[in-house]
C-alpha cells in the first residue's frame, strides 16, 4: 500500500514559518487528490489543504489562506506544507493523506471529510508559541 511519511513540524514562534514534507516512495504512481490536515488534541481533523496531483486543482482553508501554500516536487516524491506568519491556533499535529481513486477537482468539499481519504502519514507536530 501507499506509505506516507510526514516530517518538518517542530516548535516555532507566533509569525515564525515552517515548511512540512511528506514523502511517498510510491507518489510517482499516485493520481489523486492529497490533502494535509490538523488535529488538535481532543479535536476533529481539519483540512488545511489539498491539491490534485495530476491536475492544477488547490484548496486552502480559510484559516490559513495567505499564509500556507501547498505545493508538490514528483520527481523528489514530496508534497510540502509552506507555512509563514504561523499563528498559535496553527498548533497540532498535521497528517498527510492521499485519496484513493478521486480527484480534488471533483471534490469541493475535499477539505472537508477527513474520511474520505484512504491513506495516512503517522503526523508530525507543529507547536506555536505566542
């Protein structure tokens, strides 16, 4: 199956930046939507964004809009997570996940429904102090 491995999180100060990574020895064979999600303890996933990786298709939450960028290197089997101007609510731990069989340009609300994915890095943490 897919494996994903997530890493870069770590403790930043409040307007600090961070870039995550996740990388997949398989993601040169992925034609999906993938997505990158945050968790806060005792909290629901929450999508923070997504992109097609066959298509230009991107979504951003509102929350992070203007501050992360989601972005993607095929040839180093990697997405990234640019984060700038991080805020304290940024704090959790952040997934990578990868649909199976879909596409974010057929899915508006792939930001969404953490449930429709099907495969999922272990998380790194992202700690903003204020």
């Amino acid at each position: 199956q897919v494996e994903l491995v997530e890493s870069g999180g770590g403790s930043v100060q409040a307007g600090g930046s961070l870039r995550l990574s996740c990388v997949t020895s398989q993601y040169s064979l992925l034609s999906n939507c993938m997505a990158w999600f945050l968790q806060a303890p005792g909290k629901e996933r929450v999508g923070v964004s997504a992109l097609d990786t066959d298509t230009p298709t991107k979504y951003v939450a509102d929350f992070v809009k203007g501050r992360f960028t989601i972005s993607q290197d095929k040839a180093k089997n990697t997405m990234y997570l640019q984060m700038d101007s991080v805020k304290s609510e940024d704090t959790g731990m952040y997934y990578c996940a990868a649909g199976l069989g879909w596409l974010c340009i057929d899915d508006i609300q792939a930001l969404g429904n953490a449930s429709k994915y099907t495969y999922w890095g272990q998380g790194t943490q992202v700690t903003v102090s204020s």
